[in-house]
C-alpha cells in the first residue's frame, strides 16, 4: 500500500511539474504587418514578424534580429478573436494583438508624444 500511495504522489508531482513548465514558458506568436506601424519607440516596417511575450516583455523579431522590446501585459477579453488582429490607434500606434481562437490578447500601452505645458497665469491682487 506504501508503494502504491508513494507511486501516486509521485505521478502527481511530476504532473504538477509539467504543467508548471509549460505555464512558464514564453509565448510564441507571429504576426503581419501591411503597413508601418509604432510599438513603443520603435516603428516597424512591412512585413513578418515573431513576437515572445516572456512576462511583462514583449520581444519583436523580423527573421533572427531583435527589433524591439516592449512592456506588455496579457488579458483576457473574454470572446475569441475570429481572426489574427493587430489593434492600433489614430497614431499607428499598437495598441493590441488578437490571435484567432483565443479570448487572451497582447495589450501595449501606446508612447505618447510629450506635449509641452502650457504656463499657467494667476490672476493676483496687484
């Protein structure tokens, strides 16, 4: 009975072990881009890339060069996407990436452009 309860555990363990791997591992997706658009700082030409998302970090590759790193963060939109779907803004900017099939998008904090503030007057007692 003890090599039984010991075989189970150990089952389970290496279960537990598997899953926690697979869990932790980069995210691998591809994506096509028709016409330039921003991710962060950077602007990325036409064409195909490979992101890995590894944590809070979404790396961009075009074929083995690294062109950009970025902060992201994976959500859950709670529908799955019909189709891949690169999501930007008025500014080019991306925003999103939706992959077919699947309810967890890639979300970007777009970089805005620093305006410059304006000087306050104050209207005193003179």
């Amino acid at each position: 009975m003890t090599n039984r309860v010991l075989s189970r555990g150990l089952i389970l363990l290496a279960a537990l072990a598997y899953s926690f791997t697979a869990w932790a591992a980069p995210a691998k997706k591809s994506i096509h881009i028709l016409h330039p658009l921003h991710v962060g700082d950077t602007t990325l030409a036409p064409g195909d890339y490979s992101i890995v998302v590894d944590g809070n970090e979404a790396t961009f590759n075009q074929g083995r060069k690294v062109v950009a790193k970025v902060s992201c963060a994976m959500k859950e939109s709670g529908t799955k996407s019909p189709q891949d779907v690169v999501v930007y803004d008025a500014n080019a900017a991306i925003t999103e990436i939706r992959y077919a099939g699947q309810s967890q998008v890639i979300a970007f904090t777009p970089t805005t452009a620093s305006t410059p503030s304006k000087p306050s007057s104050s209207s005193g007692d003179r």
